[in-house]
C-alpha cells in the first residue's frame, strides 16, 4: 500500500485547480500553480541528490515558500524538517545533524544562521525567495514536473517536528503520512464546523513551522479545499484587515493573540462577522 501526506495537494489541485489555495499580500496562488510549483521542487531536490527517505529542513516563517517547499520535498519522498525561525546558527546545527538532513531551505531573513549552522555540516542551502536565481524555491519551481509524488508507505516519516528541548535537548518527533493524514481526514473535519459557501478560508498566523499551524491550518485546509492567508507576523492590525478583506471564516491562535484582539484600540471597527 502506498500513502503520500502529499495526496491532499495533488486531490484538491484535481479537483478544483482554479481554486485559491494561498493568499499572502497581493499574491494569489491557484491549487493549480501550487501543485505545479512543488513537483518543480521534487525534481530540483532529486537533481541536488535527495532521494526518498532523505531529510530537508525547512528555516521559511509563514511565506508561500514554506508551502511550495513543503510539498515539493514530500513529493520527492522525503522528509520535512521543519526548524524554529528564531534558531541560533548553533541550533541549527544540532537540528541538521540530529535529523540527518543535508539540504536546507532557509529565508532571506534568516540567511546568516541558516549558512552559518549548515557549514560544519557542508549541508547545501537553498534560499526561499520566487526569484528565478539559482539555488532558489523560485528556480525549481520552474523545473520540469515530477510526474506524481513518490509512492512513499503509510509508516514512512513524512515530518519530523523537533520539541521545545524544555528539559534537555529537543527531541525529534517522527510523524508518519499515516498520522498526519489522519489529522487531515477525521481530526480536522471535527474541529472545523460547516463550510460556508465557496469554503472555508483560513487566517494562518501560527507558525507553519510548528504542529498546529501546520498540521491544522495548513495540511487541514489544504485537505478540504480551502485557502489560507499568510501572516508571518501577528498584529491585531493586520489580522483584523485580513479578516475583513479575505471573508476569512477561521482564526486560530493562542491566548496573547486572543487577548491582543478583544484589546485592541484601533480607530476603526472590522467586519468579522465572517468568522465561524
């Protein structure tokens, strides 16, 4: 049996490929173009020498590359780790060597750590920008498609998310396609009440590097169909513009965001009553 986390992408790119997969600013990405985009990815990772079961860390905040990334190393078959933007260079150090990966996708921003904690390990880096230079996401999303994601098993590690390290070092915790498809078919639905007309649309300001803004709003929405806005960095402004300007039917967050919002002193009110 075959089971590939990425089958949600390729299900809703069938489906509905016209369809409004990410929004971030002025951008609007189709599940068409996303679909597309990732099995570029694929076929870069697997020119650079990524094989299936391989490891790919991913240091991108809450940016379309995350995403296209996301996918495309999952198309290659193989691993997703994710790492903390806020890593120091020596943390990400431990991150690639612990997990094994030898290829990193990093963020402009936060280039510096990204090379610095990659060098020891002579990992090749990657930079998560849409710009056609080489050794870009954008670069490889112009790269001929893959034909279908790797046929990867159930049991396969599809993410490894890293824990907090509260009481020593993070350990990282192996997640299969069979679990997080799971989140996707039955954790998801139940969490998410009745989509409204056109679907539900999801306000992704929880880091996509950490379990419930990826696993919830990213893996979830993409399951069912619906989109999702961007917000690498939380204010009650901004929030509340998104809200108002996308319709958006879901916010998640956590209690400093929820208290930020009730007190927010603005000189205008929002319309949220989109919000389910």
């Amino acid at each position: 049996m075959h089971l590939n986390l990425g089958s949600i992408l390729l299900a809703s790119a069938n489906e509905k490929p016209g369809a409004i997969a990410i929004r971030a600013g002025d951008l609007e990405i189709s599940y068409g173009e996303l679909d597309r985009a990732a099995r570029g990815v694929a076929t870069g990772l697997r020119e650079r020498g990524v094989s299936p079961g391989d490891k790919v860390a991913l240091l991108v905040p809450n940016v379309p590359e995350f995403t296209i990334a996301y996918f495309g190393i999952l198309y290659a078959g193989a691993t997703v780790v994710p790492i903390n933007v806020l890593a120091a260079a020596p943390e990400v150090t431990y991150f690639l060597e612990d997990s094994g990966a030898r290829v990193s996708i990093v963020h402009p921003l936060f280039e510096a750590p990204g090379r610095e904690g990659a060098a020891p390990l002579d990992a090749q880096v990657l930079l998560a920008t849409s710009g056609d230079e080489a050794d870009t996401v954008g670069s490889l999303t112009k790269l001929d498609p893959v034909d279908e994601p790797h046929k990867t098993s159930p049991q396969d590690t599809a993410v490894i998310l890293y824990t907090s390290g509260t009481t020593g070092k993070p350990k990282g915790a192996e997640l299969t396609h069979s679990n997080l498809l799971m989140n996707c078919t039955i954790v998801v639905p139940k969490l998410m009440p009745e989509a409204p007309d056109g679907g539900h649309r999801a306000l992704a300001t929880l880091p996509l590097f950490h379990s419930f803004g990826q696993s919830v709003i990213q893996n979830g929405m993409i399951a069912i169909g619906g989109s999702i806005t961007l917000l690498a960095r939380f204010t009650p402004e901004e929030a509340f513009e998104l809200i108002e300007r996308d319709r958006l039917t879901i916010f998640a967050g956590v209690p400093t965001m929820y208290f930020a919002l009730l007190h927010h002193k603005g000189d205008r009110a929002y319309d949220v009553s989109t919000l389910r």
